[in-house]
C-alpha cells in the first residue's frame, strides 16, 4: 500500500487529524529512512550507544517531545532511556575505537548546534552504522571481541573453546547484582568448566578464566543500578512481578524529574500521566520503592485533603 493510502485509511478510521509526527509514523510506515528512526522500534538491533545519539538529534533537530502521549506510543523508549545513556558513555571512555569517537563526534555536533538537520545527521550516522570491512576494522573487532580478545591475548595458554565462555558469560549475567562470594563464584566456575572442557587446564589458565567471570560481573553491574536490578529480576510463581516492574518504570520517571536528594510529589492523576498504566497501580508502585528505601515520604498527603493533594517524597537512590 502506498503511504498516500495508509494516511486515507487512518484518516477514514480515525476520523480526526490531530495526530503529531511520530504518531503517524506508527501508524503509516512510510519507506523512508528518517521516517523510520530506528530508535522507535523496539526490536530494533542497533547498538544501544547509536540509539542514544538518534534519539538526541530527534530532539534537538527535530523537535521531539518525550511526554506522556509520546511514551504511550513508544514505552520502550522510557525502559531503555537509561540503559541508552549508559552505552553511550562507555563508548566515550573508548579513545582508541575510532567508530565509538566518531559516534560521540556526530553527538557533540547535534548538541552544539553544528549540524542543522536530520538530512545531515542521517547522513554521517549511516555510514557509522555500516562501516566498511576494512583489515584494520576487522582487527580491532578481533581485539574487541571478549571471546577471541582472550583467546588471542593468552597465547600458549589460550583456552579456545568459545562454548565455555559463553557459559561464563551467561553465568556472570545471571549473578550480576546478587552479592555472590568469591567462593560460590569459584565453585560455579568448576562445575562450568567441568561441563564444557574436557583438558585439564592449567593454573594459569583457570586464574584467566575466574577474572574473566569477575570481570563480566562488574560489566554487567556497571550497565544498571543495583535497584533496578532488583526490580526487574523481581519474581512471583516464576513470573515477573507486575507492581516491581511498575515501580522499575516509575523509578526512571522519578529520575527524569530529580537528582538524589531532591524531592518529588505529583498526584496520582499526575504520575498516571508520566506512565503507561493507570492510576490504581501507581500507589503501590510508590510503596514498594519506599520499601526498598528508594524514596522517603517526606509530607504526606491527608486523607481528607482535596482531591489531587500530592505526597512528597524525597529520592535517596
């Protein structure tokens, strides 16, 4: 279908025109690469670091606003917000990755107004994305590479059996933001490389293997905060806790609108609106992040005050 018949259609359906850009875009898919920013698709691949850059030249060339209506069309993009910010700023500390610095260039340029529009962000953030296949890009992949990095860096004492560092990677994953000893880590990292070697290894090549897995659990550590951790692996019967994973998207809101040692307080009607459920979760969202010691209350709304009386909360975390 043409675009001309996806905007009749919605038109006809809809039976009104007050719809902003990126409303239409969900609905009218047009072929067009800056009208398909690939920072509102959820299933998406790009790296977290590229959405960042793309979602900040939205707003500074482009004009987006991230309101309510705009997060009830994408509430992916408020969840991934963070974890966006926290890709790029790795990408930052990569002096020697000249595609991280170009990306970070390409963000510094939005930012200072050097670029005008998103013609000329789309045509630098293209080539970044699709980097030609050159012997040095192909070798600082290797370099890059944690599997191969270790492999290639260990020499005689490699261990080559990618297998295995994947199961220690999926196991450093699993027990990010759990406290866990150095003693549980060493007991699980024999009964994985009982599992998935079958050589001897030598002491060297263990202590290589165990400060990998140190290493990977502070990498994974460093990607959220140990309360969003905890929100989100929260669990009831082997699923996820619905009033967690609220208090999860609350909190990103609560960030938005305060440093660590502000306060805060909006009436149910108002964090109803910042969120993508209703008023009725929202309550014991707030509950579970004052237990949690997230938030204090620091002025408490009256039961017999009038209607949209806020409580005030202070952020601690």
């Amino acid at each position: 279908m043409r675009p001309q018949a996806h905007i009749c259609f919605y038109i006809k359906s809809k039976g009104s025109l007050c719809l902003n850009k990126y409303t239409w875009l969900k609905h009218c898919r047009l072929d067009l690469s800056i009208t398909h920013p690939k920072f509102l698709d959820p299933k998406q691949p790009q790296h977290y670091a590229f959405s960042h850059v793309e979602l900040v030249a939205h707003i500074v060339l482009d004009g987006l606003k991230l309101n309510s209506a705009f997060y009830t069309q994408y509430p992916h993009v408020l969840y991934k917000q963070d974890e966006w910010n926290t890709q790029y700023k790795l990408f930052q500390r990569k002096l020697q990755d000249r595609n991280a610095q170009a990306l970070v260039k390409l963000c510094e340029d939005i930012q200072s107004k050097k670029l005008l529009s998103l013609d000329e962000f789309y045509s630098r953030f293209n080539v970044l994305l699709n980097p030609k296949r050159g012997k040095a890009l192909k070798a600082q992949k290797r370099r890059n590479a944690g599997m191969l990095g270790a492999i290639e860096s260990a020499g005689d004492e490699a261990v080559n059996n990618r297998e295995l560092f994947k199961a220690i990677y999926r196991y450093a994953v699993s027990v990010s933001h759990t406290g866990a000893t150095t003693a549980t880590l060493d007991t699980a990292l024999s009964d994985i490389i009982n599992e998935h070697h079958n050589h001897p290894l030598s002491n060297s090549q263990r202590n290589a293997l165990f400060k990998r897995l140190q290493q990977k659990i502070v990498e994974m550590e460093q990607q959220v905060s140990e309360i969003e951790a905890r929100l989100l692996k929260s669990r009831i019967e082997g699923k996820a806790d619905k009033v967690a994973f609220n208090a999860y998207t609350l909190y990103g809101v609560i960030k938005l609108h305060a440093a660590v040692g502000d306060t805060v307080g909006m009436s149910q009607e108002g964090w109803a609106a910042s969120v993508p459920f209703g008023e009725k979760a929202i309550q014991p969202a707030l509950n579970l992040l004052v237990k949690l010691k997230v938030l204090e209350v620091i002025e408490k709304a009256k039961a017999t005050s009038f209607a949209g009386k806020a409580t005030i909360y202070k952020r601690l975390v």
